[in-house]
C-alpha cells in the first residue's frame, strides 16, 4: 500500500472534517501539492473561500502550496487585495464606493502596496489560527506555531511562533537542513516514500540518505 489516493478528498474514510486540498480548490490563481490537507470539523471543504481572504484575480497574485502540508483549522492567507494605497495622507479606500469618488484614482498606488506571491513549501506544519500576510514565503520543513501572525519569511525548518512571528529555533542544525533539503524526500513518488517511512519519519539522517 502506498498510502491514500491525492485525490481523494475526504481521506479520513470519508469524514468531511479533513480534505485533501487540491480536491477542494478549484481558482486558477490558488495552487497546492498532492496530499496537503486543511482540517475543519465545519467548513473544511470551504477553505478556498474561508480562509484565502482578499484574494482577487484583477490583482493577479497567486497563493502556492507545496505537497504534504498540515494545516490547522482556522488557518488563514491574507491576500494582497487587503492592503491599502500608502502613497497618500490616507489610507481609506474612496475610490471603491464610487458616486464621484473614483475619479483620478491611481491604480498604480494601489499596486505599490502589493508584495507579490504567498508561497508556502513542503512539508510545512500550520497551527490553528495562523495568519499569513501577503507575499509571505513560508520555506520547506517550517513550522508556525497557533495563533502567529506571519509577516515576514520563514526559513527552512525553523519553528515560528508570535504576533508578528518570530522564529523561536531551528528544527534541525545548518548541516541537517541543508540535507535534508537536498534529499526533499516530499518529490519522491509515493511507493518510495511508502517504502521508507521509517526513514522519512525518523532522526537518523544518513538512513534517510541512503534511501534516496
């Protein structure tokens, strides 16, 4: 056995408290890995539009996420269509009530506060009621902790945790990380990580080498 189908979207036999992501998220601008999954005892099915907020597509910036990610109920992406023009004495938005307030409005103000992409790598663990921020890069291996506000990059296999997030410490050694990273065992096909789980879920790196 290699473990369930990435397509199947319910893969907790059949309870819809859990999905498989890509099973669920059907925007073009919305991209995530096999076997990454959003748990929610209510709205799990939903996350696209519960949890990915602000998110619209004349923007056009996109949110990835990699494969084998956990992500707690409640967590959620701001998108870069929350931000307001900074360019100004003020930060309300006229232009979008209309009724005369439109007029002269600079889109290119507005796009000055947009930071790009939210990407989020591999085997990424997102506690409950995690916020990213938008253009956030979330880096293979990372963990945030519940309740963090992220606004800034995380990098690899660090533990996060704070609002704004902080990283408390590194999962693993320099050494390790850069290993493991080089090993990114989440690219491997499923009948290879099925046949070293003891490997992949071990803390003995040169087994887990030599399985590659």
């Amino acid at each position: 056995m290699h473990g369930p189908d990435p397509s199947t979207r319910h893969p907790f036999a059949g309870e819809a408290h859990t999905v498989f992501l890509n099973t669920v998220v059907t925007r073009a601008n919305i991209e995530v890995g096999d076997y990454s999954y959003y748990h929610d005892p209510d709205h799990a099915a939903d996350f696209e539009n519960r949890n990915v907020l602000y998110h619209f597509d004349f923007i056009g910036d996109r949110l990835r996420i990699g494969r084998f990610c956990a992500l707690a109920t409640g967590v959620r992406f701001i998108m870069n269509g929350a931000n307001h023009p900074m360019t100004g004495f003020s930060t309300y938005p006229f232009a979008i009530f209309g009724q005369g307030r439109e007029k002269d409005f600079d889109m290119a103000g507005l796009a000055s506060s947009h930071r790009g992409d939210t990407l989020v790598g591999n085997d990424v663990w997102i506690g409950r009621d995690a916020t990213i921020l938008p253009g956030v890069t979330v880096c293979d291996g990372a963990v945030i902790g519940a309740g963090a506000v992220v606004a800034s990059d995380v990098p690899p296999f660090a533990i996060v945790a704070g609002n704004p997030a902080r990283v408390v410490r590194m999962r693993f050694d320099e050494a390790t990380v850069d290993a493991l990273l080089d090993i990114a065992w989440w690219h491997w096909p499923a009948e290879k990580i099925a046949r070293n789980l003891d490997a992949i879920r071990g803390a003995d790196l040169d087994k887990l080498a030599q399985a590659r």
